[in-house]
C-alpha cells in the first residue's frame, strides 16, 4: 500500500502542476480582454475555473497521499506550516507554501461575492506566486527532482507561463500604442 501512496503522490503533484500552469495561461490570458487561443472569454473562463477545481482536487490527493505515506514520513504540520519539514525543509516549505497560497485562492473565490470584485482580484494576483513556488517544491523536492522527464514538464511549464505573459505583454502594449 504505501508504495502505491508514494506513486500516487508523485503523480498527482506532477498532474496538478501541469493543470496550474494550464490555470495561470488560461488566467493571464483571459484578462486581456481580447478573444484568447481562439476562444470567446466565457468559454476561456470556463476552462480555467474548471482546470482550476480538477488542479486542486488533485493538490489535495497530492498532500493526503504524501501525508498517509510513511515513506514520505510528513506530519500535519508540515502540511500547513512552511519550512517546518525535516525532509528537504526548502524545497517541502516552498510547496507548503505554494498549496497555503492555493487554499487562500479557493476561499477567497468562493467568498468572491462577499468580498467584491475588487478585493478579489486584488488577492487573486497570489496565484502569480504560488505558480512559481510549485514549479520550485516541484524541481527542488522528492525522488524524481533529477529526473529528465520532471525537467522537460518543468521547462514546458515554464515556457508556457513566459508565453502567455509575453502575449499578455504585448497585448498591452498593442492596445497602448492604439490610443
């Protein structure tokens, strides 16, 4: 069984970094209010919020299959608490704190008509920083960090970020240059 925890954990975590790259592209995109990958803004939408729920139900398996695995030998607070493991504090604290960021991001979503569309988007912009704390927990941590096929996902994640912000990028500074 715990070998089974182990593969588990591996491959939801690796999953799930690819969706929040999916979820950040699609993010980045949508909000520079022109028609994104050939898509209306609704549909653009759509899939990020759905990527986005598959991400972090997938971020939770992650953690729960690590947090039952005795190999990988996590506590309960390493889970909430950054910096606190004894395995590779760095890089386990970058993930903890990559996937605190994330919780932070689903409350404040589904308090998004609580909080106002203002506020939310204002807390919204901490997904620009748990993308990147997730690609390092991701390189930085566990036993495939070596791995030639976690670096070729890592550099495709990465080169999919840059792109959508050098489209975003010059999205705005298109729609500058026509005012």
């Amino acid at each position: 069984m715990s070998e089974a925890l182990w593969y588990l954990g591996r491959g939801t975590g690796v999953v799930s970094l690819m969706l929040l790259t999916v979820v950040v592209v699609l993010g980045v995109g949508s909000r520079s209010g022109q028609p994104a990958f050939g898509l209306p803004r609704f549909a653009v939408a759509a899939v990020h919020r759905n990527a986005s729920m598959l991400a972090v139900s997938l971020l939770a398996v992650h953690v729960v299959a690590l947090t039952l695995d005795p190999y990988a030998q996590l506590r309960l607070v390493d889970v909430v608490v950054p910096f606190d493991g004894t395995y590779r504090p760095l890089w386990l604290g970058l993930g903890t704190l990559a996937g605190d960021l994330v919780l932070a991001l689903v409350v404040t979503s589904l308090l998004r008509h609580r909080l106002g569309l203002r506020t939310w988007r204002a807390l919204h912009w901490t997904a620009y920083a748990a993308w990147p704390l997730a690609l390092l927990h991701a390189v930085g941590n566990g036993s495939d960090n070596g791995a030639i096929w976690l670096r070729a996902i890592a550099l495709a994640c990465i080169v999919a970020a840059g792109g959508a912000l050098a489209w975003r990028l010059s999205q705005v500074s298109r729609l500058d240059g026509a005012r």
